[in-house]
C-alpha cells in the first residue's frame, strides 16, 4: 500500500473542514435600521392647491340653507397626505401659507417653509421661516410654530421677534402663546432690547 503524503492529507482536511463550514453556515442576522424599513408611499399627492374651510354661523335648517363664515383657507405647491398610516399625517415639503379669519372676518397670514398637519390632534407643526402677520399689521418671526386648530391656539417654544406698528415696538424673546384672534399674548421669556417709539 502506498504511503499518502502528509501535505496531502492536511490539504484535504482543510478542503473538507472549509466545505463543512460553507454547508453548516446558514444567515441569522437579525436586519435592523434601514434594512428592514417598508417604503412608504403618500395615498394621495396634490399639487398647487388650495383649500377654503368654512363653518355654518346657524343650526341647518329642514330646507338645508344657511350662512357660512369663512374660517381659513390654506395655499401650497405640494402636499403629501399620509392618512393611510398609522400616525396619519400630511405634509407640506415645499412651504404652507395659510390664511385665518376671526369672528369680524378680519384676516390674519402664516406662512412657513415646511408644514406637517396631524390629522387626529388637528395640530399643524410649521417650520423654517415662520411669519405670521395679522390683520392689523402685528408680525411674529419665528423657525417653528404650532397651530391647535380644534382650541384655536397657537404657540412657539422657540426664539421669536415680535413687532407691534401700533406702539412701534420690537420685543425678542424665547416662547410665546396667543390665541387665533391676537387679542391674548403670553411671552415665556423676553430679552434684549425692546425698542419703544417715543410720542412728540
């Protein structure tokens, strides 16, 4: 019988133990992050659009006629409506202007670089260059805003320049709350110079 050199032997057992270790491995990498995240689509895409919302001032009546108020009315170049999830939402990814009105009709602006609209809190989060202007010519800057709808509140914990035409005022501070109406104003935190015009 012929003797089988060892180099031999060493390299079919390294053969063998290299093909035992490519059967018996099998993946149980448990994906996580990115990888296991579903692609989300919106259920809906509107673009250049706008929305007028408008409440009755009366009870309908049987013969199903009655005045309207005017309650806001929204402009964006794109909206993303994501109500088909689970925490439903919209988006406004290229900027939101909307228009409200108070009980007078008097009409205030917001306009913002990007929005998000919670439908089931009916909360709207703007950011990145928030400008409200209302009726009467008062202007709050801010980079993020929060807009109740339902309790007709809006409110920032965010810096913000506040100017009042009025009494020529500018005041700076950090977080504000005021109703829909800019009849109530509660600032958290005011600092810096506040510039009061002087009457002659």
């Amino acid at each position: 019988m012929k003797k089988i050199p060892s180099r031999t032997l060493y390299s079919i057992a390294t053969v063998f133990t290299v093909a035992i270790l490519f059967v018996g491995c099998k993946d149980n990498y448990k994906r996580v992050g990115q990888e296991v995240s579903e692609r989300v689509f919106p259920q809906g895409v509107a673009k250049n659009f706008t929305v007028t919302y408008t409440e009755i001032t009366e009870p309908l009546s049987s013969q199903d006629s009655s005045d309207t108020k005017l309650v806001f009315t929204l402009r964006s170049p794109l909206n993303e409506n994501y109500d088909n999830l689970k925490f439903a939402h919209q988006l406004f990814p290229e900027g939101v202007e909307v228009d409200f009105y108070d009980k007078e009709g008097k009409k205030s602006t917001v306009v913002a670089d990007y929005g998000i609209m919670y439908s089931e809190t009916n909360i709207i989060d703007l950011q990145g260059n928030v400008v409200i202007t209302s009726h009467d010519g008062k202007k709050l800057e801010t980079p993020q805003l929060y807009w109740d709808r339902a309790k007709k509140w809006i409110f920032t914990e965010a810096k913000f320049t506040y100017t009042n035409p009025e009494d020529g005022t500018i005041m700076d501070g950090e977080g504000m709350d005021f109703n829909n109406d800019f009849t109530y104003f509660n600032a958290h935190k005011t600092y810096g110079l506040m510039t009061i015009s002087e009457e002659e």
